[in-house]
C-alpha cells in the first residue's frame, strides 16, 4: 500500500499506540496540537513540531521569503496558542538547495528573526544541510504553562458552548486567489493573500483563556473548522452542532464571495490555515468568558455552537432545520 | 551568493549573533551539540535536532529501511550523549514520497521504536507530510541532566588530556565500501557497514563521565576526529596535539587498509560518524578517570593528545617531531 493511500492520519493512527516507552512524565503524547511534559517546578513543557517542504506547504512564487520564514514559525507558535502556552525555544532545520541564494535564505531568516522578537522566543540552534531540490523548514517549538492552564482538545462536554476568536474563510480565498483558482481585482485580493502568507498566532488570546480557567477545549483551526472540531469531538468523545447564521465571515470575503460567485461559507467550514482558536465553554462560565473578552479584548469572540453527546457534526439551518455534516477538512497529503 | 559556496558553517556564523531575544533561561544556544535551558528543579533541558535528507544524507539502497530508522535517532542520542544528558522525549517529522510503501515507512518507524525502546526514549508525536520525491527525516531531542553535570565543548584548557571512547575510521570505512570507493571481500566488508549503518550512541560512557565531574570539555565525533576536535579547540580557544601512534585503529580497519591499500589514519582523522566521544581531562583527574573506565567499563578508553595554548591542531610523529595539520573534517554540504 502507498503513503498517498493512508495519509497522515492513517499512519500515525499505525504507530500512535506503540511510541511510549515508559509513562514517565509523559502528560499527553500524540493527539493533540502539543506534546505535554513535567511537570518541572510546577511548570510543565510544550513541544511541538511541523515540517514545511516546497511545493508541498508553499511555492516560492507564491510567498514571498520574509513571509515563507515568519509563516513557518507563526503556524508552530500557533500550535502553542491553542493549548494557552508560553512559547519559549525554537530550534531550526534548515533544508537548503544548494543553488538556493544565500540572500534569499537571509530574507527567510529575518522573517523567522522577527516573529521571534515580536513573541520573545529564542531561536536556541538547529540544522542546516543541503538539500537535493526544494527547500525543507522544519521547526521545533518548546513552550510552557502552569500545568492546570493546559487546554486539551479532550476536555469538551456535551452542553459546551463553542467559541471562535476570529472570522474564518479569509485565508483559504487567499490560497484560491494564489493559485488563480479565483481572480478578483488587487484591491480585494490583497487582503486574503496578507491573511494567508502572514498569520498572527493568537498566543495572548490562548494565554487570557488558559489563565481564566473557563475554557474545557481548544484547538488553533489549521485543517479548518469542520476538521479542527471534529478532532475535538473525537477527542472528548462528543459531537457538535453549529449554527449556520453564526459562522463568522468578514464583510471582505463576502464580498468577494458575491463579485466572483462562491459559497463562502464552504471556505469558512472546509478552508484551513485560519489559525484562530476555537474553544468549548460549560455553559455556565460562558458570560464569564464574554465578559473577559469585552474587558481584554485579545480577539474577536463568536459563539457558533455547542458540544453534543451525538457523535459527527450537525448544522442548524436558518429555518431551524438540523443536517448532519461530513468533516470536509484541508488535508495536504491527497492531492 | 550560493548556498554552496558558504556551506553551513559559514551561514549558522552569519545568523549566530542575532536569535537570542531574551536571555532568560537560555544557558547555551547556537555553538554546542545541544542547546541548554533551564533550570527547572534543579536539571536543565537539553535540546537538539537534525535534518536528514534522501540521496543527501542517506541512500535508500545502501542502508535498510530499519537500520534507517534506528540510525536517525542514533545520531540525535549521540548528541545528548556528547553533553552528559539523558536522553528523553522525540517528535519526529517525517517527509515521505506519497508513492513510497507504507511497509517501508513501518520498518523504518520500528528501526526508531527500538532504538528508543532501548534507551527509554518516548517518542510524543510529530508531523507527518508529504513529499514530492525525496524522503526527509527530522528529528526533534529533549533530553536532561543536573546543570553542573553538563560538559560543553567550551570548557577544555591548556595542559589537559585528550581520549577517546572508541577506535575511529571504521564507519568512514563502511561508507567508503558502501559507496563502492574500495572493494573488500564480503567476510571483511561487513563489519563496517554494519558499524556506518547501526552506530550506538555512548548514552551510559556519556553518563558516567558527566556524573564524575572529571571532564572539562566533550564532543560526540559525527563529523570527524579533527573536525570535531577543531569544534572543542574553538569553543574553548585553544588547540591541541594528538600522537599519531594513539590514534585508536581497529585491528579490522588496519587489516582492510593493508588489503586496498588506503592509509586507515586518513580515515581516522578525516572521516566521520565515529558517534563516539572526545573528551578533555585536566591531568590531576586522570588518573580517577582512568580509574573510573577500569571499574565500570563503559567503554574502551585511548589517550590520544593534549591541549594545548597555541590555536591549530599539531600532529607529534613517531620521530618526536611535530607537524601542523588542517582540520579536514566531513563535511556533507560540499559535494
């Protein structure tokens, strides 16, 4: 059987079960956007990875270098975002053609510097090798919270509200908009195309929940929002169900969804890379938690469901009627 | 400029100065074989990475899908080893040609589920992707150690001793043979492929030198016996001398050169991924040291030089007379 046959997924399902040799400080290993470690002085470690090669995960011609190297770090700090982290050390693999410019490279680092400063994290070393043909990035991120502000994506209950701290759809009309699967004016498109190549991890909106105790699940919407949920779901063991009146779109998108003939509402359910939070709220901490945004303000914050004990995803339709949904994710691996 | 033409010394050098953003916490970055941070109760974490990249760093039809998974972590354990660590958590990111066997991938993820069986290595998760032709490997390390047992490449000083923990050349060798450069009969040829192909990483010599406190400075020997040693002299500014009748030879190695006709200390102090240690003595520890080996027997143990004042590294000849050599090291980033 071949890779492109199981995917992702299937092969980490394959080894997930025989990759812990001893329980030992191992809080979580597979299965969510972190590994958790610890604790140390009542702190316990994050640590996550992602690899990015070209023409898999971008396009030379597509981003420019001091993008590619901010996006690269941006979508790790992300990871630590949704499990209300503090990222502290990267180190940094660095697969380069050999008849790649130095300067180039120098422009893809400043990126990655950059982003670094913005969140104080510590670029601590790494590996650099030539590479045959395309340019490989692979980031290892170390971040860390106090063990009981940890989200999980296995802590949703039935009854849960569920929260999104952004619009969603903008950056996947970005990616159409690159590969010229649509063509709107400049004036439109270069919004999407920044919101695409220039994600802003949201780590102080992850930090206020994580702190505030009221959050029961989170992830950072990268698959996009129907798969980034159903991981949760599957997770905690539950189901979902959203309300189709309450996805939050941009006005831009909309928009551009009316000039150029889209759903945008497919973008925003099935799209990925919007690199928001979406978290489970019990009920009764929810005016809590809206009251804590009104008053921070770190993000937006839309509530577009609730956790049911149902498993799959439904969708309340604008006449009241429910239909069950498929999860349509982003995957990068069938092409 | 190419990337080819400053290679990877010359680019970690032009990006070393500017990656820290905040001092706290970061013991070491950049310059050592892991990165050092921490304290968190009492032990620092040790943190390292590597890239390997099909055709660039491994051939897939000169190692077994197994022995290349073993190996990839093998290398990255060498590097706790090198520091005195203990090697604990991986996530391991994995780049795999969406036509390539799933059995193939499975062999090489049971390769690593052994190697990290045996140490008690936790593999927590990672990224599985696609790639468009070539297999990419990275591996991500954590590993620990109290703060005052780790010994960094900085701490050699004028006077002390040099040993090793293993004969080198004979990995260097198994390339050699591997790549078809010098053709021994099967019966000879084996040992050193199986030794290029399936090194042990010196996890418990590392342990027992760091726990002794003896040692100045140490290195695992990945690039090669003057490469590496160069690596130490730098860190610490110093040089150093070896004797070349010390430099440890397998009986085997010496045979196979009297064979093909090849001079086995070019490969000694040139060829890489030895994966054994180098480490510095001041010369009133070591006699304990020595001691020490005798009682536990970690590993062989060979006095090889001393360091020295003046920078560069010289040879002393049989005659007594010495001479000053290059450092010729392995690299893989010039082809």
């Amino acid at each position: 059987m071949k890779f492109s046959e199981i995917g992702e997924f299937g092969f980490i399902e394959s080894i997930k079960k025989e990759c812990i040799a001893s329980l030992k400080d191992v809080i979580k290993g597979i299965g969510d956007d972190c590994a958790v470690f610890g604790p140390y002085s009542g702190r316990v470690l994050l640590f996550t990875t992602d690899m990015l090669i070209e023409d898999i995960h971008f396009l030379m011609d597509k981003i420019t270098p001091y993008q590619l190297g901010w996006k690269a770090i941006a979508v790790n700090l992300s990871d630590i975002a949704a499990m209300g982290g503090r990222p502290l050390f990267i180190l940094l693999s660095l697969g380069i053609p050999v008849e790649m410019n130095v300067e180039l490279i120098q422009d893809i680092y400043k990126g990655m510097k950059d982003i670094c400063e913005h969140y104080t994290v510590n670029v601590l070393g790494g590996d650099t090798v030539a590479s045959p043909d395309k340019l490989i990035i692979n980031i290892s991120l170390i971040g860390d919270a106090k063990e009981k502000e940890v989200i999980y994506r296995s802590g949703a209950r039935p009854g849960d509200k569920i929260y999104l701290t952004g619009n969603v759809g903008d950056s996947s009309a970005g990616l159409k908009i690159l590969k010229t699967e649509i063509s709107p004016p400049n004036s439109i498109g270069s919004h999407f195309i920044k919101v695409h190549n220039e994600p802003n991890p949201l780590i102080e909106t992850g930090r206020i929940i994580a702190t505030s105790g009221l959050a029961g699940a989170m992830i950072d919407l990268s698959d996009g929002l129907l798969s980034d949920l159903g991981h949760i779901c599957k997770q905690s063991g539950v189901g979902a169900t959203l309300f189709r009146s309450k996805i939050p779109l941009s006005s831009k998108l909309k928009l551009l969804a009316s000039r150029v003939k889209f759903n945008p509402l497919d973008l925003a359910l099935s799209g990925g890379e919007d690199y928001i939070l979406l978290l489970t709220v019990p009920e009764a901490k929810t005016h809590d938690l809206e009251l804590l945004f009104k008053d921070k303000r770190p993000s937006p914050l839309y509530l577009i469901g609730e956790i049911r004990e149902k498993e799959g995803i439904g969708m309340v339709n604008d006449d009241g009627s429910t239909e069950e949904i498929g999860v349509k994710g982003f995957n990068h691996f069938i092409s």
